[in-house]
C-alpha cells in the first residue's frame, strides 16, 4: 500500500463522514455496495450480527426504511432537525478480508446536537472496501462504541 | 419528607377516569412509589437461565436505588440477595453479570461470604474477641430480599415479608408467562444474544400506560409503517418476499378495528394484556421447522391451542412486560422521577430451530433498540407528555375511553381494545399500593 493509496482511502471516508454529517443519506447509502451493510454492536467483539442483538444491523433496505422515516413529515422525533459533526482519525489499512476486501479501521468522535443537548459518542469503525471503477464502495461498515452495553438514549441518526 | 402526603391526599390524585399530573412530576411521590409499590410488588430481577453455574450472578437494582445481586449456589438454588457487605455496606458486585468464585470477597476489609449470602469469614477475627460481636448472627450475613420465588424460570422477589406467594400475585396474568414457555417445544425458554439498555428520559409509567394503549400506533409509527410499506411494495416481488420486516413493522399501523377487536384483559394488582385471540403479532410465518418440532412435542391440536392465545403486550405491574409471539421482555427499572432504564431481553425457545431466536432478535433490534424504527417514537411522546404536562394549563390527564363499560368476571375485567380498560386497571393497583389498600 501506497501514501497515494492510504492518502484515497482517507479521503473517501472523509466524504462519508460529510455525507453523514450534511446530512445527505441519499448519496451516502450509494456508497455501499448492493450487498452492503451497516453495523452497530450492542457489545465489545460481538461475534456476529443475528445471533446476538445489535443497536442497528442495516442492508441496503432496511437504510432505505430508515432513510424515508428519518425524512417523513410525521416522524415526530426527528423534529427539529439532528445535527452531527464526524472527526476521523488514526485511519489505517489492516489488510483483506477473505473476499478481498480491504479492511480499514479508523477512531471517531461524533457530537450530535439534539433538543437543546449536546451529545458524545466514540469508537472504532471497521471498513471493508471495494475498489470499484468509480473509486470504493463500502462492503461493510462495523461502528463499534466504546459503550455499546451502555443504557443509550434514543439514536436516530447513522454515526 | 415523603411521609407529608396522607393516604388521602394520594387518593384523591387518582380518580376512576382521571388522574392528577403530580404522579408524573412529583419527586416526593416518585419516592413513594419506591417505597409502596416497588416496596411491594414482586419485582422481576432476572431469568434462571441467566446464571446457569454455581456463583454465577446477575446484578441489577430491585427499586431505583437498592441493589440487589441474584446468584446460583452450589447446590442449584437460586438466590437474590441483597448487594451490601455485612460489615460496612460496601457493595460485593460492580458488574452487571460474572461469576463468584468460591465466595463473595468484599473489596473493602474482605469479609466473604458463601453464595447464599452466609458470611464465611473475617481476616483477623480475633479483634472481635470478648467484644459482644457474634459473628455467627445473621445480621452480618448478606442479606436474601425478604421473598423469591421463581414460575417457570422467571425469577421475582419482593422486599415485602407479608406479600402473597407469587402465584397468587400473577392471578389468571400467568397464562402469558405460560404460553411463553408452551411456545418452546420443550416447554423451558432461556435467555440468549444478550440485552440492549435503553435510557427514557421520562417518568416510568409512561412506557406502561403506552403498552396497551391501542389509540397510539397507528399516530406515533405511521412514519416508519409508511416507510416500510411503501418501499418493501416498491421491490421486486422476489426481494419483498424475504423481507421480516414487511411482517414486524406494517401491524403497527393496523386499523382501529383491528385493535379494538384484540380487546384487553386486566387483573388484580394492575396486571394487564391486549389479544389473546389475535393481535398485531397474529400473522407471522410459522416456519416449517419450527411448526413440525411444535407438533412432535404437543401434537397438532395442542400445538393450535397454544399458537391461538397471541398476545400483544402483557404487563406485570411494575416491572415486567413480555411478548409472548415475540419471545422477548422488556424490564422496567426507574431511577428518578424523570428518568428509567428499559431492558430488552430476548430468548431463545428450548427446542426450536435457531432461526426462531434470530427473529426474536431481529424485532428487538427493530423495535426496541434505542436506534430502533419504533421505540424512539414512543419515547418521543413520553417525553412530549413529561414536558407539556409542567404547564399550568390543567392538572389532570383523563381516561374515559370506553368508561363504563368494561366488564367484570370473577378473577377479570375484560373490555374493548381500544378501551382504557389498562389505565383503569393499573392505577386502581397504584392506588391500592400507594394508599395501603393492599393489605401487605
Ligand atoms: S465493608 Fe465489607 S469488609 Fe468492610
Ligand atoms: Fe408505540
């Protein structure tokens, strides 16, 4: 692996990052694959997603659904709009996964402004990528919080 | 403080159909109800599955503020017992679940204790010598919770000596604690993939009255049931078909009629439940697999028997709540005025194919996952009705729905689905608890 490789890699998590925090679900859900999933453990090194609960274990439906109900007019609690800020750091190739997926694993802190409160939320991401012809498409994203088997309020954002 | 208000007083906070918005407000009835209700009542602390060898234990606390710890002893026995070293009180157990090797070790000076809660030994004894000190007497044990009891694996204790053996206390409620378990092929449940916390920043009866308050989903979820519909219809039919979901979260949105006819069930004690002969979890697919292992171990008409008692939401006041058709639980544990915790616990029916639990999973993460499609929604209004109810506008919040007409048979009251039949059901308990009507 390359800076220039590392430095692209970089770069479009950066843009998912911003995607999310726009928030602009339409474009961030094309950056994952038909296949993709978006993962978030509900305890330290989950071993998998359906034999244990989760907090969100999301396809391509199932971000849509989200989607359309985070937007829906009747959504009361989205009303007033959630705001968030995404910083990454510590981004680093980790190598493949058995499909040849690269796998990146980066740090982030979320603040997220809702209803008159400002909240923190903190982990690890695991990202498996593709290299399309476009640039890359995210396989499978793994949001682990330092707190997953905390008592967490209502989360109605993607982090 | 709390001993300010008189009985009469708290009565008159509680009417047939109406009651006063200082029950949700007022931190010195919070402290009361502590004491009265949760004081009194069997409180659900865990599911014997959830210890399953010698020492192993679940911490939890059995009021908003008194700890408790439920352990297996060497002998099998299952104990709930206080969380407070016999000497100065610290706490034996920080984490929520683990195991005791051994004996209880307090971090503190080091007494330990024997699963049971017997106090095992003391460093450097001899201090006590000739001093009056009989380390023999209980009063240094660990104390057990006045009582427990255990139906089916569910366990519950009361910090009350006097109240009724638990059996009686679950009244005819207990045909939902036994369709659960009748739902395993081998008649036993377990917990299994573990629990999601979820923190409401409201008063705790809120979830309770939200239970079986049929006027609500098709309002506060009609968002996510759109959004599910119209974009599982959208696919094709091949895709739409293999989609959960389309069975999980579009009941939500059933009809007034619908709900109305499922009718509510209400007992002694506030125990309540919506269904019984349908209910929005009426119509999931029963797996082949899991319908031929029903059928083995029940044979098919006893099989039918139990598939046709489908609840929505059984509530066993205060702390239990249970899904029958789904397998999960969801435990209430307050903390504050304005502030609870629900855990969501999933099981795992002893006997049946995996894939049953991954549904079970599934829908506590879609429902009661606090990034879930629906609970945030409920909590949403909770909240709404915490803050809008500080307005000096009216002191009181009504429930006339189908008043009067709710229909009582000897061990019962049945009434309309959409009725407030549950309200009337519950808060006739809080009352008795709250005023000492209950005999404890
Ligand atoms: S407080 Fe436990 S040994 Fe002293
Ligand atoms: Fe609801």
């Amino acid at each position: 692996m390359t800076d220039l490789d590392i430095k692209a890699i970089e770069q479009f998590l950066y843009r998912e990052a911003s995607l999310l925090d726009q928030p602009d679900l339409d474009a961030w859900m094309q950056l994952f694959t038909e296949d993709g999933t978006y993962w978030m453990p509900a305890m330290e090194n989950q071993p998998d997603p359906l034999n244990h609960i989760s907090h969100i274990y999301d396809d391509r439906v199932m971000m849509e659904i989200r989607r359309r109900n985070f937007v829906h007019p009747r959504a009361a609690s989205k009303e007033p709009a959630i705001r968030c800020s995404h910083l990454l750091g510590n981004i680093q190739a980790q190598g493949n996964t058995a499909d040849g997926d690269l796998i990146v694993t980066s740090n982030f802190h979320v603040i997220l402004w809702y209803r008159e409160e400002q909240r923190c939320y903190a982990g690890t991401c695991e990202h498996h990528l593709v290299t399309a012809p476009s640039g890359f498409l995210i396989r499978h994203k793994r949001v682990n919080l330092i707190n997953p088997d905390a008592a967490h309020k209502s989360l109605i954002i993607y982090l | 403080m709390k001993n300010t208000i008189s009985n009469e007083e708290l009565a008159g906070l509680v009417e047939p159909a109406r009651l006063h918005k200082r029950l949700y407000l007022d931190p010195d009835i919070f402290e009361l109800e502590m004491e009265r209700i949760w004081g009194q009542a069997w409180i659900f602390i865990g599911h014997e599955s959830q210890v399953p060898a010698t020492g192993d234990f679940f911490s939890t606390n059995i009021t908003h503020k008194i700890p408790v710890v439920m352990i297996r002893d060497k002998e099998g026995q299952v104990h709930v017992l206080h969380n407070r070293c016999g000497h100065k009180g610290a706490k034996l157990v920080e984490s929520r679940d683990g195991n005791v090797r051994g004996a209880f070790r307090c971090p503190y000076h080091g007494w330990s204790f024997r699963h049971d809660g017997t106090l095992l030994k003391i460093p450097n004894e001899k201090g006590y010598e000739g001093t009056g000190f009989d380390p023999s007497d209980s009063c240094n044990n660990m104390q057990p919770v006045a009582q427990v009891e255990s139906y089916r694996g569910f366990v519950f204790a009361t910090l009350s000596s006097t109240a009724p053996d638990l059996k009686t206390w679950l009244g005819g409620a207990v045909d939902c604690l036994d369709n659960l378990c009748d739902r395993a092929p081998e008649g036993e449940v377990e917990v299994a993939g573990g629990v999601l916390r979820y923190e409401h920043e409201c008063n705790w009866k809120f979830i309770l009255e939200n239970l079986n308050d049929t006027m609500h989903p098709m309002v506060v979820h009609q968002s996510v049931v759109q959004a599910a519909e119209d974009y599982i219809a959208s696919l094709p039919a091949s895709a739409a078909k293999q989609r959960s979901e389309a069975e999980i979260i579009p009941p939500f949105g059933s009809s007034y009629e619908k709900f109305e006819d499922s009718g509510i069930t209400g007992f002694p004690y506030g125990h309540h439940y919506d269904g019984g002969k349908t209910s929005i979890h009426a119509d999931y697919t029963v797996l082949p697999a899991y319908h031929e292992a029903m059928v083995k171990a029940y044979g098919e008409e006893r099989t039918r028997e139990i598939y046709s008692f489908n609840t929505h939401n059984t509530l066993y006041y205060p702390s239990l709540t249970i899904k029958t058709a789904v397998q999960n639980i969801r435990v209430v544990r307050p903390i504050a005025v304005d502030r609870f915790v629900v855990e969501t616990w999933s099981f795992r029916l002893k006997g049946a194919p995996e894939e049953m639990l991954q549904r079970t999973l599934l829908y506590s993460r879609l429902i009661n996952s606090s990034a879930g499609m629906v609970g945030p929604d409920d909590l949403e209004v909770y909240r709404r009705a915490q803050e809008g109810l500080q307005s000096s506008a009216s002191d009181w919040v009504e429930f006339h729905r189908q008043y009067g007409r709710d229909q009582q048979l000897p061990d019962r009251v049945i009434g309309g689905g959409t009725s407030d039949l549950d309200m009337r059901t519950q808060y006739k308990a809080w009352r008795e608890y709250m005023t000492g009507e209950i005999a404890q």
